[in-house]
C-alpha cells in the first residue's frame, strides 16, 4: 500500500498525520516503512509534514539515517517550511538525530533552516515555545563538525544563525517574566551552550537573559521542578557567570529551600544532582 502511494498527490499530509500516531502507538516498525517511503519523495512533500515524521522517528529513537539525510537535503533549500513551529522541530530533531549518527551537511541545513526563520522571527510576536526551541536546537549545534565538512564554515560564523539566536534570546528577555518554566530553563540552556562559541554576544545578550532567568526562579521558584532548576544550575556554572548578590542569592534560596526537603532532594535525578553540585562548587 506505501508502495502504491509514491508520488500520488496528497501522500505528504498524509503521511504527516500518520507519523505522530505511529510514535503514540510505539509502533516503530511501521513508522520506519513509511519514512523509508517517504525518503523518495521528500522533495515533493510540505514544512510541516517532513517536521511531524523526523520528530515522530527521533521519538522512537529510529535509525533511519537514509531518511534523515533525506530531511538534511530538504533543509538546505527549505521553501517549503512557513512556520516557525516547523522549522523549530525539523532543527530538533535534526540536531537530536545527529547525536545518534552524524549527519552530513548538518550545518548546511541548519544554516537554511535559519536563513527561513528570520523573517518569521521579525517584529517579536513569534510563539515563544518555537523561538527557545529553534535556539536551544542551534546552540546545541554550534560544536558539531559532521564528517565530511572539512573546509565547510563553522556554524558559529553564519550570519542566519547568529541572527537567529540574537533575535531569540533578546525576545525571551522581553517576555522572561511570561516564560514557563520549562521555556526559562531551556533558555539558559542554550545560553550555556552558546558562551563559548558567540564571545560577541556575552555581554549584549546572553549574561543578561540569564540574570533574567535566575529572577523568574527567584520570585517563581515554585513553578520550576527539579530538571528545571538543575538545568539553571549548570548554565551558571558553565557560563562563570556571577549574578549580583541579590539575584544570586534568591536562586540560592529557591535551591536550599528545595534541597532542605526530603521529597524535594528525592525528585533530582543523580544527574540533575551533579549540575547543582557543579554549581555549588
């Protein structure tokens, strides 16, 4: 029946709506298929459908490196993707599939995926989930070197890209106090992950974002579980950044008062444990 549907007009959303069901059901068998069917016609199909079956396959942890190379080349050249939701997804899984088995001409796509959402990111009022997304997607990136792209640009020097992250980081300043918890705290995460590569931006944006950050668990330290705050941790630590001593020490008291309760130290995992420890050192 995938057989049969090659090429036929409409496969695309179809198999779009398909991919995320398959990846509730864990049915990664079938899923599988249909991206393997997809890899053939992937020029062919829309934004949103090639965002909803690399997410779905990166979910289910599926080693299709073929039909991820398919979304690498539909990326470079990506006239499709209109959304911003899109372009955020399409670059997580991307980066997220790339940790499992390099991806040639990963920096090319990530480049085009930016150079396609910045005029989308104009003006401010992009969602905010989409905005820290694609950021965190990127600033994740910014070490990689896929095989295969010796000589090729570092993604750190791409104009698209750094644009992308300025735009991003300074919108989230803007609605920091807006921000959800899980939204803040992937912020400081690609802050973390941009310091040692965008040394231009420290002091413009990325330092004060995240004394922004450590105010909203300040005066919001309820609303952060323990992931969240530990993600928080180590974006200080990494960084070196040392807040003002009021700001600091209301992250600190958030922190204690959540480490002092028995229930409260239960819920880190050994993991988010070592990065409050990092932090503490």
């Amino acid at each position: 029946a995938l057989e049969a549907t090659e090429g036929a007009p409409g496969v695309g959303p179809l198999l779009g709506m398909a991919a995320p069901a398959l990846a509730r059901l864990c049915r990664g068998d079938l899923l599988a298929l249909v991206c393997r069917q997809a890899a053939c016609c992937l020029p062919t199909f829309g934004g949103r459908e090639v965002a909803e079956l690399a997410a779905a396959a990166v979910r289910l942890d599926l080693d299709e490196h073929g039909f991820f190379c398919a979304c690498v080349a539909f990326s470079c050249n990506c006239t499709a993707l209109r959304s911003l939701r899109d372009i955020a997804l399409l670059a997580l899984s991307l980066v997220r599939a790339h940790g499992r088995r390099p991806l040639p001409g990963l920096l090319g796509a990530l480049d085009g995926l930016s150079t396609a959402a910045l005029p989308q990111m104009c003006g401010g009022q992009a969602p905010p989930r989409d905005v820290i997304e694609l950021a965190h997607a990127l600033a994740q990136a910014l070490s990689f070197a896929p095989p295969g792209t010796q000589g090729e640009e570092p993604l750190h020097t791409r104009p698209a890209v750094e644009g992308v992250l300025r735009q991003a980081i300074a919108q989230t300043r803007r609605g920091v106090h807006r921000c959800s918890a899980r939204d803040a705290a992937m912020a400081a995460g690609a802050i973390a992950a941009a310091w040692p590569w965008m040394a231009r931006l420290r002091d413009e944006i990325l330092r004060p974002c995240l004394v922004d950050v450590l105010q909203l668990v300040r005066f919001r330290g309820g609303d952060f579980n323990a992931h969240d705050l530990a993600l928080v941790a180590s974006a200080l630590a990494r960084t070196g950044s040392a807040p003002d001593a009021f700001v600091g020490a209301g992250f600190s008291e958030v922190l204690r008062d959540r480490l002092a309760d028995p229930a409260g130290v239960a819920a880190f995992s050994a993991a988010d444990l070592s990065f409050v420890l990092w932090a503490a050192a």
